[in-house]
C-alpha cells in the first residue's frame, strides 16, 4: 500500500516542527510506511519553511484559501501520485500519530473512509458547550446529507483510493469537514468511525474551529444545499 | 394630458437610467440576453406601477393584499433576498476557482524532500 499523510496548516510555525516530529517518530514506531505532504495554506510565518526538511512533500498556496481548498489540494496530489490511501492530519498537534495505523488497517479490510470519532470510547477534556456545537453539527449533518455520524467535524480521516479517485470537495473553508458526508452519501463509500485520542492545549483549542464560526458553517451549508 | 408628479419624473428618469445601463452590459458582454430581458421586464413594470399606481392596487387584491404599494414591497423584499442570495453563490463560486488556479499552481511547483 502506498500512504500518504496529508496535512493543511495555516500560520503554525509555533507547534508545526513538534507536530512533524512526533507524527515521523510514530509512524517509524509503528512501522507505517507512508509520505507525509504538508500543504501550506498561504502562511504568513514560515510554517512551509519550518516544516520543509520533516515532510517529504511540500505544496505552497500563494494565497490563504482555507481548510477545504487545502485538503482538495491534498486529496489531488494523492490521486496524481497513485496513492492507495491517504489520512488527513491536523497540525496543531491535537491528533495522535498512533491512530493512523488503525484508521490504515481499516482501509486496508475494504473501508472507503474512516472517519476519526472524538465521541467513540473517551472524550475527556472537551468543553461542554463545544460538545453541544459538535452535536447540532451533526444532527445537521445527518438532516442535509443523510448519513449519521458521531463527529462530522474531525479533522481526522481515512480515506482509500476509491474514495481519493472520486472525492470532489468544492467547498473551501470550515464547512468542508460536513461536504465529506454529503460524498460518502453521493458516492455511497463505505464508512466507518474508530476511536481517535485528542490532545486539548489551549493552542489548539485557540486555533481550532470556533463555536461562534458553526453559524457561517450552517449558511455556507445552505448554500450548497440550494445554491 | 395631466402633468408628470415631481416623484413620477424622478423615478422615470432613474428607471431609464438603469434601463439603459441593462442594455449597455449586454452590448459589452458582461450580461446575457435573458439577464437584460430580466432587467428590462423589472423596470417596465416598475414604469407601469408609476404612471398607473391603480393596477398595483388591483394586482394586490388579487393575492388578498389590500394596498398596492403594500404589494410592491413583499415582492421587492423577496427579490432582495434572492439576488443577495445568488450574489453570495456568485462569489463562493469565484472563490471556488480561485482556489483551483492557486492549487494547480501549487502542484505544478511541488516541492520534494532530497
């Protein structure tokens, strides 16, 4: 199997090389073959150039155009590249590099996508009312593209080549993490959802998507429902 | 003939104004012909409810309305709301291939590790 890595970053100089670091000591640990390709999304503080000599490759937007263009930029050069399965990896270092062998094993045994569950098994640490945000998001989720979900905003997925072949993200910014279920459910990809560990500093709680933002998720969400 | 009302003269003068400025982006291609006869239709009827406020009046008792400058404002508040509405997937749609143009530049200029 040919792996690759995808992770979007925007402006995450600060943590990215320990992000980076980890992510090579545990797939090394874990004896996971895979490429690790960074794309940066028109950072401002070098964080392409902090990561360069940790990834194997680097794709640069001149121009910041969100999570959603950098994860299709991602998924494209998987699918350029022959890629047999790809995970997509956030870089403020809330996710743990020893879940990609799992999610990797369930593609493996013929699962389209994987998507990484904040909410199977434990999920100490998060804040009541994210969780109350995360829960109308799915349920929203679910009425807009039919398919159910514990966590239809993790950052964390698999996906096999199939998926990396037909997958057509148009959505640009936060509202990408929902447009995933809405091509599952379109391309009928087989799903299934493992337990992820999260690691909440107040970095990432800083940097990750806000519950005030879940508004313009939904508009942009009714946009391309009735646009 | 009855004199124009100084409000009638206004709005004639402005609805051809815009009536003009429809055909004129079309003559320069940056409307189609459907989007003028849209523009165009708008503003003829808009001419009709000047001159002949009477036909709002009657128009608006036909959906249960009493008043017809009542009328004008539901439908114009409606239009409103659907023209931001297309304007908003106008712009996502740009920012859509924005994003392509920048993501096909980056792909072309990969960098790999040595």
């Amino acid at each position: 199997m040919k792996n690759l890595i995808i992770i979007p970053a925007f402006n995450e100089s600060a943590v990215i090389e320990t992000t980076l670091k980890d992510l090579r000591h545990s797939l090394m640990r874990d004896k996971v073959k895979a490429d690790i390709l960074l794309v940066d999304d028109g950072s401002s503080d070098n964080t392409g150039g902090v990561s360069a000599p940790h990834v194997d490759y680097l794709l640069t937007h001149t121009h910041n155009c969100g999570l959603g263009a950098a994860l299709a930029t991602g998924i494209e050069f998987a699918r350029r590249g022959g890629y047999d399965a790809c995970v997509t990896f956030d870089s403020d270092g809330q996710h743990d590099a020893s879940d990609i062998a799992r999610a990797l094993e369930k593609l493996e045994s013929g699962y389209d996508i994987v998507i990484g569950s904040r909410f199977v098994g434990s999920h100490s640490g998060m804040p009541i009312f994210r969780r109350v945000v995360l829960f109308i998001g799915n349920f929203i989720t679910f009425l807009f593209f039919g398919v159910w979900t514990t966590d239809s905003q993790s950052g964390f997925r698999g996906l096999s080549k199939r998926a990396i072949n037909n997958l057509v993200l148009k959505s640009n910014r936060m509202e990408v993490s929902s447009e995933f279920f809405s091509e599952i459910h379109r391309l009928s990809l087989k799903m299934c959802e493992i337990p992820i560990h999260i690691r909440y500093t107040k970095y990432s709680l800083g940097k990750g998507q806000k519950n005030t933002a879940s508004m313009g998720v939904l508009i942009k969400l009714l946009y391309k429902v009735f646009g | 003939m009855s004199f124009l009302l100084p409000i009638q003269f206004v709005l004639l003068v402005f609805i051809i104004f815009a009536a003009s400025r429809a055909v004129l982006q079309f003559k320069g291609g940056m409307i189609r012909f459907g989007a003028m006869l849209f523009w165009l239709g708008i503003w003829a009827v808009a001419v009709v409810a000047i001159f002949y406020p009477e036909t709002t009046t009657q128009f608006a008792k036909l959906l249960g309305i009493g008043r017809g400058v009542d009328v004008i404002l539901y439908v114009s508040i409606a239009i409103l709301f659907y023209l931001v509405f297309r304007l908003h997937v106008y712009l996502e749609d740009i920012r859509s291939e924005i994003s392509t143009l920048i993501r096909e530049i980056s792909l072309k200029d990969v960098k790999k590790k040595k």
